[in-house]
C-alpha cells in the first residue's frame, strides 16, 4: 500500500466510478476530482492511499478527519473503501485496513469510525477482521448540505452544490 500522489487522480477517479457503479450510482467525475485535489493539497483534512496487490494498484481507500471530544483528540472515518472484484476474497482489504489503522495510530489518531450498509455483510465482515466492530447503542444520522459525488438522477438536485 502506498499514499496517493496528484497523478493518481486519473486512476482514482476510474476506481470510484466502479466503486460507485456496484451502488447503482453515476459519478459525478469533475466533484470527484475536486474531493480528490482537496484531500492531496491538505493532509489535515484525511489521506488517500492506494491499495496494491502483487505490485499492482488494485483498489483505494480513503480517510478524513474530524475531532473528538469522546476521545480528546483526531479521530478518522475510513470514507471509501474498494477493491476491485478480481482481488477480494484474497484478504487484500483487511490487510488494507489493518495497515491504515497502525498508520493512524502511528500518527496519534484516537479512534476510526466507518459506514457501512446494514445488508452489507462482506464489507461488515472485512471491517470486523481489522478490529472495527459496530456500536450498538449507536445509529448515524446525517444531513446533506451539499450534492453528493454520486448521480442520483439526471433532474437537479435541490440540495446545493
């Protein structure tokens, strides 16, 4: 696994349209770019790595920031996790994630959070295999103040962009 660097932009664009194409979404390529541009110009808001397999960048993952008063400090969110289809079931994501968190650790992160669908068993499997687990007492809420990377129709979104 490496950290993404600004000429990987292309690659990573092509990653989080499949990404997003198994969700039934279209990406939003050009706001894509930008999340992308943002997180590379500015460690502060979270990293992008590059998963890689046999040499081979073979998915990306995704952190970003925010701070805690729970725990008193940075905590992450793993926002994005994929990897392509021909390299799961492999362990290629738990290693993934096992090293993103030592890295974090490393970094003095307190905590990483992620979401993750209630169906989504594999991806809930993974992340239980690298020491994530749910929190029971816990549901996520969320407000959107702005139009997501995703399509969600070809009609504008009332939401801002």
């Amino acid at each position: 696994m490496r950290l993404a660097r600004a000429g990987d932009i292309n690659l990573l664009l092509d990653l989080m349209d499949e990404f997003y194409a198994e969700a039934g979404y279209r990406l939003n390529r050009n706001r894509a770019s930008v999340g992308f541009n943002d997180l590379l110009e500015d460690g502060r808001l979270g990293w992008i790595w590059m998963i890689q397999a046999e040499g081979r960048d073979v998915g990306y993952a995704v952190t970003t920031f925010r701070y805690s008063m729970e725990y008193c400090g940075r905590m992450a969110a793993v926002d994005d996790l994929y990897v392509r289809p021909e390299w799961r079931n492999r362990g290629v994501a738990t290693e993934a994630l096992i090293e993103i968190r030592n890295f974090l650790k490393s970094r003095g992160i307190r905590a990483v959070t992620v979401e993750v669908g209630q169906e989504n068993g594999s991806a809930q499997s993974v992340y239980r295999k690298a020491g994530l687990a749910a929190i029971p007492d816990r549901r996520v809420f969320a407000c959107e103040l702005a139009a997501p990377a995703h399509i969600v129709s070809d009609t504008p979104s009332s939401v801002g962009s």
